[in-house]
C-alpha cells in the first residue's frame, strides 16, 4: 500500500508542478508587465503623463508611449489645420459684370480623404477641398456667387447651400456622379450666417463623413471692424455606430487647448459659429468669464441677445461679438460636457496687446502650456514664428477687393 | 555479407520512408511560399477587423490600470484612452504599437471612487472603441505578506476546514447498511458531477467574458477537459494494475494457508480481492482528494478575482457559499473508502483532506495578484476532467462489486442518491453569487 501511496502523491504533485509550469508560461508575459516598474528605474526614459487639462490633476509616469490629445498635437497628418480654418475667408475670384454687379467664382473639388481627425485616430473621410470643414466661402449680399463643383469623390455628391436661390440651384435634384461637374450659380441673399453641405442620400451619412462647410453673406453696409473668426462645431463616428466619438470646433478634438486662439485685450472678437454636428439633437458654446452679443442667423444687425451660453440644433448657426476686459487664458467650450470631455473645447488667449510675446509657438511634440502658467504676466514660452497672424478682417478692406 | 544487405535495405528503406513523409511537407510550404509570396493577391480578399481585448483593469491609487492584448488578425497602433467615454491621457507601455497578440499596460491617471462603476475604453488609429466596464472600482491587492496571508485565511475557511469537517462523516458512512452506503455513494457521483458541469459553465462564461475570439477558447476547455479525463483514466488503471500486482504476490504466499485453514472461506471475499477491493476504493479518494483538489483551485482564482476585479460585495457571499459547499467535498472523498475494510488512519484522511482543500489558498493567491483568464480556464477544464474522471471510477467500481452490473446501477439507492447529490449542490450553489 505505501508503495501505491508514494506513486499517488508523486503523480499529484507531478501534476501540481505541471500545472504550476503552464500558469507561469501563460501569465508570464503579464507578470513581466505588471513588475515593468521594477526595472524601468534606471536609464530608461520616463514621460509624466497628466491626466485632464492641466496642473493639479493626476499625473503618472511611463517608461512607454504617451497616448494624450489633450494636452499635446501628435498628429502626423496635419491636413485639418484649425488655426489656419480659423481666421480663412475665401472671397473668390473677384469679376465684374457688365451690369456692373460684383461675381465671385469659386471651385470647389469634392474628395476622398484618409484623414487624422484627432492624434492617432484616421478616418476614411469625404471632403470639399481636402479638409473638414470645407472652406469659408463669403460675399456680400447682391454679390453673384458662382461656384465650379467638380466630384473627384467615389460616390455621387452635390453642395446644397442655405440662402434664397432657384430650385436648380439648391443641391438637391441635380446629382453629380464621380467625375462629373456642376457650376451653381445664385446672387448672395440676404445677409447673413449660413452654410453648405452635400445634400445627397443617406444624408446623415454624407454629412457625418465632412461634407460641410461656413457660407457668409455680409451686409452691405459692413458690420463695425473687428477680429473675426470661423467656428464649426462638428463630430466624427468613427465606429460607424451612430454615434460621435469625437466633438470638435474647427476640426480636430482640443486644439484650440494646445494651440490657444489669441486675442487682444478690449479688442472686439466676431465669431462666426455654425453647428453642423451629426447624431446629437442639440450643441453649444460656452464662452468664460464674459458674455456676448448674439445675433441669431445673422441676418439682422441689432444682438437678439446678450448671453455667455447658446445652443444650437443642427444646421443653426449665429454670430457672437465680444472683447476681454482682461488678459489671460479662458475657456471656451460646449456646455453639454459630454461633447466638451470628448474635444469640443478650446482657449482664448487674451494679451495685453500685439507686441506680447507669442505663447502658441508650440511645435509638434512639445508639452503645451497649462493655464496656470499662462498666468497674467508671465509669457513664458521661447517666442517662435508665428503659425497664424492675426489679421483683422474688416469689410472692405481685404485685398480681394468688392464692394 | 547478407547481414550486411540486410541492413543496407533496411536503411534505405527508412530513407524511403523519411522522404515519403516528407514530400507533402514540402509540398505545403511551397504553396504557403505561392499564397504569401510578394506580388500574390488572391488572399487579399476583405479588409481584416482591429480587434483589442481588455483582459483585466485594475484601480490603483489615483490610477487605472488597463491590461490589453491585440487579439486580431494584425498589428494595431492604439491612439487614444478613455474612462467612461471621456478622452483621459495616458501612459502605454511598453509600447501603442501592438503586434499581433501582444501585451500592453495601459496607465491612466484618475481619481476613481470606490464602488463606482467604470468603463475603460481604447479607441485603435482607425477610430474602432473597444470598452470593458467594471462593477464596482476597488483598491487592487497588492502581493505582500500581509495581503498573501489574507488570501491564506480566506482560503483555510472556503477550502482546508469544510472538506476536513466533511470527513467527519466517515465513521457514520462506515456504520451504513449497504443499501444506505451505495445511496451515499452515488450520492458522492452526484455532488462531482455537478462540480464537474459547474466548472466547465465557469470557465464558459470567462470565456465569453474576457477571452478573445482568437484562444479559441471554448473548444480549449473541451480539449483540457478530455485530456485530463484519458491521462488520469490511465494512471489510475494502472495504480490499480500496480496494487493488484502487489497483493498477487502477497497473497500467493498466503494462499495455501488461507484455504486450508478456513473451509468456510469460500463464502467470504477471498483476501486477495478484499486486497484489491482495498487498493481501488483508496486511488478513488485519492483521484477524487485530487480532482477536488482542482476544482478548489478554481474556486480560490475565483475569490481571488473577485477582490482583485472589485467585486467586493461578491466575494464576502463567495466565501461563505463556497464554505458551505465544500463541506459536502468532504463526504465524496470518504464514501468509497468506507466500507472497503482495509485500515484507513485519520492521518490518510487528512493527507487527502489537505490535498484537496490547500489548493484553495494557491488559488486565492493567483487569482488575487496576477489573475489571467487563460489560467483560469485552464485550471477549471482540468478539474471538470479529473472529476469525470473519478465519477467513472465510482460507477465502475460499485458495478464491478456484483453480479449484475446493470441492475445494481439502477438500483434504488442509486438514482435516489445522484439526484439528491446534486440537488443538494444545487441549493448550497444557490448560496453563491454568479
């Protein structure tokens, strides 16, 4: 019987041994994971990842690769530049006619795009001119617009604009298959806010692919001088789930963080917001420690509303007037902070005045600037070139000419 | 010279032989060479799906710790983090770039709240989600003395003390008239075939949970799972040749002697089948101390698990269901060695006592600090094997006890005691939370 015994408790912990060879071959690797720490101590070099937008949020450290777009550009498609969108109005090519009514003729290449619409992340995209959003269009009302559409794309598209035009020329009856071409052709009526976007079906999903983009219509008497810029707050699903992964203005999930708009102090900002946002009902801007004027659609030139918060369903659009009392660093987001965590969010950089050193001379792979250290006084950060001027567009004044 | 020949033939022909083994090998890597060859396009056919696998999330101070693996068809580049849908920076080593089924640590800085659910989400550089929530967030156990001594704690409660109080049985099932006995006995199949269905649903539902698609996890529990049953099947018949070979030699000394001197002896068991009798009813409790043994093994990975995965509330339930359960273990190993006469010593009971409650503790500590689902299941299909195993052993031998195999297997007692086995597995099962 011992015999037996021995041979019994030899093949159980023959077993045990076995068993206890194939947990450690299995897990092995995540051992080695867990106990990384352990040894990445000496000349490894570690990155300090902050959680959040800033200072006095958790921070780790990590001997491997950061995943941050919060904080940092890391895209290395830098197609979709916000900066650039920012402050671009496209006024055409300037003509005559003989009636001596002004025509602006653009072209607009509709395009298939891979594109990087937040760090890390691509997007297989459908595009107007390469980029989402699309290009500012803007003329001033009476103006006849004309605008070249040529469908480089592989589906069907056309440009539906808002605005009072003919029926042929609303973007909806006329399909333009791959490789064809349409010129649309209306006068700019009336003025005000508006916008264009493929009007081709399933709808939702050429718009949520980035057919879109901003269609001014200025008064002909200009409105007052001032620093005017684009917002278009869109999103991307990238899962194709119906639902938006990534919330932007302008383009790309918290650029605006890194890259912080800058204006002058008292300097009166016009913005020119357009929600175009697919699969949520509803949108909005928030603006920080201001308030401004509202002017709804745009079309008239008395503010329908002095406010810090508006909020938009899709296709709404209005335009905000304001100026900082003081300088330093604001936020400007969606209020619907779901959007606002997932990128809708942005800062306002208000300087003293022009001659401040410049704080966006951020290149890429350089940590951004936290707020807190974008404290009044303290322009800190080595002063670069400058990746965006700020022009003061005001009517009248720009180089394309029309009047 | 022939000698010679002979052997020349012989060696050619296991060259012949070689080569003929070879040829459609060879065959094969040429066409693998043609299919994946630069420049071939006829396997180019879809576009293959990113797919990550979150195979654990811890919470640790002011982080969340994420243990991913790529688990599809090519490599994927990770571009962003996110708790509860939120965009969070975060640390991955040791790289975002992932091969295929390789490992990475996702750190994300986070003020997490204990008890509070949370989702972890990784978006790949196609913009694919994938997500695994947790329950409820709970401080991970970090592998020290004095949370290892914890996890031993646990384990002596849920696994060492029931099974030894179920021993306490024995000299009770010792006292049974045969009808009773073979009630308990199949009673004994009764409670190890439901640990036995237990313990492949168990390892089901962690396939479904945290195994990819890729391990083929369902058909590795079958395997595992039938293996154990061949491999063990195989060395306990042999235990049982072996002890048979022993008592052969022991009782052809004794024969004459046995015969001679008791003329009434042909109505008694003859001693060399109460010897064997004795062996078999021994390996039994043995093989069913270990198969037991196994499945506590599951049982502490489970508890372990659950504090580790944050399951808090579920663990305390765990623990006392699994204290409940297991003393009912107790009463499977002793049943088959109870009425075979031979001399059983309370330290023979222990020993299998703490063979089959001590893995609990090993358990516990595994699953606690470096819990991996493969191991999980892996364990769990070896003990749903071993415990097959040992309820064929128990049917075959009380068979193998009469006259009519078939009839005694339908006997009263029998079908009564299986299905009270496992309907008593089933109540104290209800005990524990799933």
């Amino acid at each position: 019987m011992s015999r037996s015994k021995i041979i019994l408790v030899s093949i159980f912990l023959t077993s045990i041994l076995t068993i206890t060879f194939v947990i450690s071959f299995l897990s092995g690797i995540s051992v080695i994971a867990q106990n990384n720490n352990a040894f990445s101590k000496e000349g490894e070099k570690t990155t300090v990842v902050t959680g959040g937008h800033g200072t006095g949020y958790n921070t780790i450290r990590t001997t491997g690769d950061v995943l941050d777009s919060i904080n940092a550009d890391e895209r290395t498609d830098l197609t979709i530049d916000p900066m650039k969108y920012l402050r671009e109005f496209n006024y055409g090519r300037v003509s005559t006619t003989d009636n001596g009514t002004t025509l602006r003729d653009f072209t607009i290449i509709a395009q298939d795009k891979n594109l990087e619409v937040s760090p890390g992340v691509f997007m297989d995209a459908w595009t107007f001119n390469g980029t989402i959003p699309g290009p500012t269009i803007r003329a001033t009302e009476g103006d006849l617009v004309k605008i070249k559409f040529i469908n480089n794309g592989s589906k069907p598209h056309t440009m539906h604009f808002h605005g009072i035009h003919q029926s042929q020329m609303d973007g909806v009856f006329e399909i333009i298959a791959p490789g064809g071409s349409f010129t649309y052709e209306f006068t700019a009526e009336p003025f005000g806010l508006f916008l264009y976007h493929c009007h081709m079906q399933p709808l939702e999903e050429h718009i949520s692919k980035g057919l879109y983009g901003v269609y001014i219509v200025d008064p002909k008497t200009p409105r007052p001088p001032a620093d005017e810029m684009v917002m278009m707050m869109n999103g991307y699903d990238n899962d194709f789930d119906g639902e938006n992964n990534f919330y932007t203005v302008n383009g790309i999930p918290n650029y605006y963080m890194h890259h912080p708009i800058q204006i002058e102090k008292n300097n009166l900002i016009r913005v020119y917001l357009v929600n175009i946002l697919e699969f949520d009902q509803i949108n909005n801007f928030h603006l920080h420690a201001n308030l401004f004027q509202f002017y709804r659609t745009g079309t008239s030139l008395t503010p329908t509303e002095y406010t810090d918060t508006v909020t938009f369903s899709q296709g709404e659009r209005g335009i905000l007037e304001f100026s900082y009392k003081y300088p330093g660093p604001y936020m400007f987001h969606a209020h619907k902070t779901e959007f606002a965590e997932k990128g809708w969010t942005g800062l306002f950089l208000v300087k003293e005045d022009q001659s401040e050193p410049d704080v966006t001379a951020f290149t890429k792979g350089e940590r951004a600037v936290y707020p807190s250290e974008i404290s009044n006084n303290t322009f800190t950060t080595q002063t670069k070139t400058k990746d965006s001027q700020s022009t003061i567009v005001s009517y009248g004044e720009s180089s394309q000419g029309g009047s | 010279m022939e000698f010679d020949e002979n052997r020349n033939n012989r060696k050619t022909s296991r060259k012949k032989m070689t080569v003929i083994a070879l040829i459609p090998l060879i065959v094969l890597s040429g066409m693998l060479v043609f299919l994946l060859g630069p420049g071939m396009s006829i396997l180019n056919i879809g576009i293959p799906l990113p797919e990550i696998t979150i195979e654990k999330i811890e919470f640790q101070n002011d982080k969340i710790v994420a243990f991913i693996r790529n688990t599809g068809p090519e490599g994927v580049d990770v571009a962003q983090a996110d708790i509860n849908d939120r965009m969070i920076p975060a640390g991955i080593e040791p790289s975002k770039t992932l091969s295929r089924l390789a490992e990475a640590k996702v750190i994300v800085p986070f003020s997490w709240i204990a008890g509070v659910p949370y989702e972890v989400g990784i978006t790949t550089s196609d913009g694919t989600r994938f997500s695994k929530s947790v329950e409820a967030a709970a401080l991970a156990p970090t592998p020290n003395v004095e949370q290892a001594s914890y996890f031993a704690i646990i384990g002596i409660y849920v696994g060492v003390i029931p099974v030894l109080i179920g021993l306490l049985w024995f000299p009770f099932i010792k006292r049974l008239s045969m009808n009773k006995y073979k009630f308990f006995l199949s009673l004994t199949a009764g409670l190890l075939v439901f640990l036995g269905i237990d313990a492949l649903v168990e390892s089901n539902g962690i396939v479904g949970q945290n195994i990819a698609g890729a391990f083929n996890g369902q058909v590795l529990i079958a395997m595992i799972t039938i293996i154990t049953f061949l491999v063990l099947l195989y060395t306990s018949e042999k235990l049982v040749e072996r002890a048979k070979m022993k008592s052969d030699d022991n009782t052809s000394k004794s024969n004459l002697v046995t015969y001679s001197s008791s003329p009434s002896s042909t109505t008694k068991i003859p001693q060399k089948q109460q010897q064997q009798q004795l062996a078999k009813p021994f390996a039994i409790a043995m093989m069913i101390a270990i198969g037991i043994g196994l499945h506590d093994f599951g049982e502490g990975l489970a508890i372990g698990a659950a504090v580790l995965l944050g399951e808090v509330a579920l663990s305390t339930f765990l623990i006392v269901g699994f204290t409940l359960h297991n003393t009912t273990e107790g009463l499977a190993i002793v049943a088959p060695m109870a009425k075979s006469g031979g001399k059983v010593t309370i330290r023979k009971l222990i020993v299998m006592g703490l063979i089959a409650g001590i893995p609990t503790i090993v358990g516990a500590w595994i699953g606690g600090f470096l819990y991996s689902p493969i191991a999980a299941i892996i364990f769990l299909s070896i003990g749903a094997g071993a415990i097959f195993q040992v309820v064929y052993s128990i049917t075959s031998w009380m068979s193998s006890n009469t006259s009519e195999p078939r009839k005694a297997m339908l006997s009263t007692p029998m079908i009564a005691g299986f299905t009270v086995g496992m309907a008593i597995m089933y109540a104290t099962s209800l005990l524990i939370p799933s």
